[in-house]
C-alpha cells in the first residue's frame, strides 16, 4: 500500500507492487508522478512486471468510419463541424463490407484489436446504428477484440452492443475536470462519466484515457488520473495521447509535448492502475525508438498500429513490426490474402 501521505513520504511515496487501490488522491498521484525519472519508472517497471507479462505489448488498429461534421467543440479535435478551418470533410458511415475489408487486412498485419471511431456526439437508434452492431460482429467473427467510440450511449445502446459482441467501448475524459471547461463547452464532464457506467453496466470493457500538452498543468493530469483509477474496477484499457496540434483547431499552436512527459504519465499510470492496458497513442509518431521504448519499459503495454489513426498519421506498421522485434516481440508479416 502507499503509506500515510506525510511531509517527508509526499516527496517519495512507499510503493508495493501488489496493492490494487481505488482511493487515491491528487496529492498522492501527483507526488509519485514527480518523482525523480529514473526511480519513477523503476518502481513503475516493477509494478508492470508485478501484474502483467512485459513482452505481451497490445497491438490496435483504428480506423474512422463516419469523419467530420462532429457538432461537440472539443479544442483539439479537426473532426468538429465548430473548426472548420481544420479542413476535414464530411464523410458518411462507410459500409460494413468496407469495415470488415479494413478490419482483416488489420489481422493479417498483426492487429489484435480493431477500434472504429464515429464523429457523432450520439449514435441514433436505426440503420446506421444497426450497421455499427454488423461491424463489431464481423469484427469480432474474425477473431479479434472489437472497440468502438461513437460518444454518449444511454444504456438500451451500450446493451445492443454488448449483445453484438463488442470488448471494449472508448470514451476518453481527456483530462481532469477542473480544466475540462477550458478545453469543451459542449459536453459536461458528468456527461462523459455516465457514458462510461452505461458502458460498465452492460459489461462491456472500459477504454479511457486523456490528452496531453492541452495547456493543462501536472495537477490537472493527476486529476484525471485519480477520477480514472477510484473507479472500480479500473479500466482495462487507458490511452495517453499527446496533442496533435492540427492547424485549424483551437489547440494548433500549442508547443510539442516533451516525450518525458509521456514517459512520466505511462508511468504513474502504471502504478495507480496496475492491471489495465497503458496505451501509448496518438503523437507517438514524434517519438523516437528510444523514447518509446522508455515508454514500455515504464509500463505502456498497447499502441495503435497501421500507418493512421482517426484523421492524423500514425507510425508505419513496418516500423512498428522491426520496433517490436527488436524488443522480442515477434510479429506476423504482412498477408494480403486474409484482406481480399
């Protein structure tokens, strides 16, 4: 367990690689994320190794089936109809076939899971809805984890998809909720944690996470943090993205995020949410093998991989394959036959 925060175990918190929590505080997370580099990421090394098998790195593939036209103001987002400047146009719901095609050339490249991202702020009950469950079948009929992310559910939705087959439901925070307001207007954070019981309740898995380098403060990552790993169970899967600063959106100017700063957060997220799947996502094409790698040895165990994520590029899956490799992770080559 961490201790009894005092002057002097604030600075250096206590750490035990078997203690599952879920009443952490801001203080308590923000101390263990400021710890001095190198001790964060030993101790978070050995809580990884504590609760997960080090060489079992997550491989997801994303693919946006309805871009654009999003009526959410989400700052960072070029998908929202509110950033027009962003230039993403309008697209509408691909068919099935098309997704299916997509999701099996996804596997034959080495994916595990295929995540598809719709730009509504609510699915509506009807055809395309109903084509949403036809996908996660297909997805999930080809032997891979299926997640998707469509925005709010109410919870007869998040039952639909539970019955379809679906493993996971993403719906990130994005960070925490005193500088939430800053970053939407049009979404309330309480908005987005029923989204994420509804999901709960229907016994779908749970993918969240944040956003990095928004113009939030260390505190407002610990928050986030804290409102992810009080809930019980933690979930299984939580992303860290670093700003894409997408010329157009609110957020374009903001300054690159320091890959020491992912490192610092894959970490403390490792610590206070020992079991879940830290993925490392969106900006990780800036990094370099080496910064990644510190990433995984902190205790990020899931990337997106394929050559895009929804609207902007993401590393080369050929890359991602010779990366793993040299780690000693062995990746399937690339089979066309499965896709055609």
């Amino acid at each position: 367990m961490i201790e009894t925060m005092t002057e002097t175990s604030a600075a250096r918190p206590v750490l035990a690689t078997s203690a599952i929590r879920h009443d952490w505080t801001v203080p308590e997370i923000q101390a263990i994320h400021d710890l001095p580099l190198l001790d964060l990421v030993y101790r978070a090394a050995e809580v990884h190794r504590a609760h997960n098998d080090p060489a079992d790195i997550q491989r997801a593939s994303l693919l946006s089936i309805k871009t654009g036209g999003c009526p959410e103001d989400c700052a960072y987002c070029p998908q929202s109809a509110h950033h027009k400047e962003a230039g993403v146009p309008r697209e509408r719901l691909m068919p099935v076939d098309a997704v299916l095609k997509e999701a099996a050339a996804a596997k034959a490249s080495g994916a595990h899971r295929f995540c598809m991202g719709a730009a509504w702020r609510q699915p509506k009950d009807g055809p395309e809805f109903d084509a949403v469950l036809a996908m996660v079948r297909g997805v999930r009929n080809l032997g891979m984890e299926a997640c998707v992310t469509l925005g709010m559910l109410n919870p007869s939705q998040a039952a639909r998809l539970a019955e379809a087959g679906l493993t996971s439901y993403n719906h990130n925070l994005d960070t925490g909720p005193e500088f939430y307001g800053d970053i939407i207007s049009t979404r309330t954070y309480e908005d987005r944690l029923t989204t994420l019981q509804n999901v709960r309740d229907a016994g779908i898995g749970v993918c969240c996470g944040g956003i990095v380098g928004m113009g939030e403060g260390v505190t407002d990552r610990a928050s986030m943090l804290q409102v992810l790993a009080n809930h019980a169970p933690h979930p299984e899967s939580v992303p860290i993205n670093a700003l894409v600063a997408v010329a157009g959106t609110p957020l374009a100017e903001r300054p690159a995020v320091d890959p020491l700063d992912l490192v610092r957060m894959c970490a403390t997220a490792r610590i206070v949410m020992p079991r879940a799947r830290v993925r490392l996502s969106a900006g990780r094409k800036d990094l370099t093998r080496e910064a990644q790698i510190l990433c995984f040895l902190a205790g990020a165990n899931s990337i997106f991989y394929g050559e895009r994520l929804l609207t902007t590029e993401n590393n080369e899956t050929d890359a991602d394959a010779e990366l793993l490799r040299d780690l000693g992770i062995t990746v399937p080559g690339l089979t066309l036959a499965a896709a055609e």
